[in-house]
C-alpha cells in the first residue's frame, strides 16, 4: 500500500533528521582522540592481573579480594579506551605525520562530497 503524501512528507522529515544526528555521532576521530600504544598496552596488563587476581578470590573464597580485583579490571579497560591528548605516539603514527598523510585529507573530502551528494538528492525531492 503507497504511503499518503503527509506520511512521505512525515518519513523525509525524520529521515533528513537523522542523517543530520549520524553526521554528528558518525566523525572521524579528532586530532587527540586517539589511542595510544601505551595506554592499551598498560590497560590490557591491569585487566590481565585483575584476572588473574579475580580467579585468587574466587578459589580461596575472599569476596574482598574478588572485587577489588575485578575493580582493577574495569580500570584497566577504561585506561585502555582512554583517548591520547598529550600528542605523543597513537595507532595511526605521530601527530605530525598523520597530519601531513594525503590519505586522512583524501577519506575526509570524499565522506564530504558523500554527504553533499545525499544532501542534494534529497532537498531535490
């Protein structure tokens, strides 16, 4: 069964609404949002010895023991999630180099001229 033209008019509206919420959640990291080397590699060691201070808790039967391990595993999970703001070393190399990578600059212009094109398709309409 067709759609009314108010329920078409209605579904375009939400839809322009939404893609301009996802073009807002859906970005590209900024320049110190990224993760470092260190902080995962230091987060995944908090999370191994919280584990491993989890399973003493559980055999000797130290309730004490197994929560405060398990509170140095999420600690470790969210040192490994915490984005890098000092500019040093990140996954995708130094600041200086990702700055000057033709390739961020080249994904960002066509996600762009993506978004222009659906932007026209449908005010069009």
């Amino acid at each position: 069964m067709p759609l009314s033209e108010q329920e078409q008019r209605l579904l375009d509206e939400m839809e322009r609404h939404l893609m301009s919420k996802d073009a807002d959640v859906v970005t590209a990291p900024r320049e110190g949002q990224t993760l470092s080397y260190r902080n995962i590699v230091y987060g995944s060691i908090l999370v191994l010895l919280g584990l491993g201070g989890l399973i003493v808790g559980v055999s000797t039967d130290l309730i004490v023991v197994g929560v405060l391990a398990f509170l140095v595993m999420v600690a470790g999970v969210v040192l490994a999630a915490t984005p890098n703001r000092n500019g040093g070393p990140t996954t995708r190399g130094t600041t200086g180099e990702r700055k000057s990578a033709p390739a961020a600059r080249t994904s960002a212009s066509f996600m762009d001229r993506i978004n222009e094109r659906w932007d026209r398709r449908h005010s069009a309409e």
